[in-house]
C-alpha cells in the first residue's frame, strides 16, 4: 500500500476562475445576444466526457485508469518522466478529424480497500463543431477491484475556453461540474459500461451574461450514452463521436 499524493496546484486556478464566473451576471440567455443553444452545451458536454477515440475526454480517463487498479502502471511514451510510484506526468495526442493534447499529472495509490485517483489536465482539443483549451480536475474512488467490473465514484470540474463552429462561429468560457455515480467500468475490456454523472454547464458570454444547463449523463453499453439537458435529450457514441437529438 503506499500513500496517495494530492495535486494542488491547480484548486487555486480553479476556484478563481470558479469564483469569476459566479461574480458575473445570472440571467440566462435572456438578452444576450450571444446566447448559446442546448446544442452547443451537449457539444462540449459530450466532448467533455468523450473516449480516446473521440476527445479522450473524462470516460478515456477513467477507462485508462481501470488498468491500472489492481498494481498496474500508466503507459508513458519516451520522454515521459515518472517522478515516484505514485505520481507520473502523461501526455496524450491524437491527430486527426478528432484531435486532442493534453499533459496530465497523475496521482494515485491503494486506499484501503479502494483505488483512489486525482489528476489535473491542461491542454486543447479540436473537432469540426468545436475547439477548446482546457484546465481540468477530478478525484476519483474505484472499489469492487476483486471483480473485472470496478465501481467508480468522484467528481470533475472542468474550464475551458470554446470556439464554436456550429451554425455560426462564436466563443465563450465554460465551467462544467460533475458528480459520477456508480460508474461501471471494465477492467478486462477497459470500458466504461454504466453508472449516471449529473452535472451544470456554466457558460460565460462576452459581454457578462451567464446561461446555466443542467443535465444528466447516463452510460450504456457499446460504448453509447444518452445525454439530457434542459430536458432536451441526445444520444451519443463514444466511439464515433456522433451526437443526435433522441
């Protein structure tokens, strides 16, 4: 057993933006001129928590980290420096349609008798509706390691900064907060195959206002999940990146 380290260096960047953000108007889309769509919102939500194939997002994360429960390590590429056994600095890219750079600072150790994982993220991502630089926290629980399917509960807050590209091209900041519940991921396919996140989209408009979504974002297998916001729901594959109104 050896003891999990704590990534702190970036609570400060994250609650001062945080803080930024709720100091701003509250008033929703109603008299801005730039308001965003629930459209928009379900792109950076799903782009958020996609897989590796997709924006390696949250659900590529804890997908990853699932191999690494019961005493494995995280993959590093030449170059890659791991500090101690506990905490190792990654970077992950991929180029093309969907594209991604992020450099990831990970700690994690047993816990009693859970896994437990924190981690901070910088870097961008790019896809035909949406770029975005990013900051990234979460903190993860794993139980159940005894079995391939491990349960995981945590949360993620995450700011980033978009450049949307659908309908009309506009930016704005972001603030997403997520609670995972019950999340089931798979060791042995290192899917994730279940479990709910609720979560809050914050997004800041040029010129001050703020438009709040709430929603749910649920797993199911094949590597689909159905994402709700406002009430208006999408369905959404992890694999391929598609994003459809149900």
């Amino acid at each position: 057993m050896y003891r999990l380290r704590r990534i702190a260096s970036i609570i400060p960047v994250l609650l001062t933006s945080a803080f930024f953000l709720t100091s701003c108007k509250d008033d929703g889309s109603v008299g801005s001129q730039y308001s965003i769509t629930e459209d928009e919102a379900a792109v950076i939500v799903a782009n958020s928590f996609g897989s590796s194939a997709f924006t390696y997002g949250c659900t590529g994360q804890l997908e990853e980290l699932a191999g690494i429960a019961n005493g494995g390590k995280l993959q590093k590429e030449a170059g890659e420096q791991q500090i101690a056994r506990d905490t190792v600095t990654v970077t992950r890219s991929k180029t093309a349609l969907y594209s991604y750079n992020y450099t990831i600072h990970f700690s994690y150790g047993l816990v009693g008798s859970q896994f437990e994982v924190e981690y901070g993220m910088r870097g961008t991502y790019d896809t035909p509706e949406m770029s975005s630089r990013d900051t990234a926290y979460a903190s993860f629980q794993f139980a159940n390691l005894a079995a391939d399917t491990l349960l995981a509960n945590g949360n993620y807050w995450r700011l980033g900064r978009q450049d949307s590209k659908l309908v009309e091209r506009k930016s704005f900041s972001s603030d997403l907060v997520a609670t995972f519940t019950d999340i089931r991921v798979s060791q042995s396919a290192k899917t994730v195959i279940g479990g709910m996140v609720t979560f809050t989209l914050r997004e800041r408009l040029p010129d001050g206002f703020i438009v709040s979504f709430p929603g749910t974002f649920t797993y199911l297998d094949h590597h689909q999940a159905l994402l709700v916001i406002n009430r208006k729901t999408y369905n959404v594959n992890l694999d391929t990146a598609d994003i459809t109104a149900a």
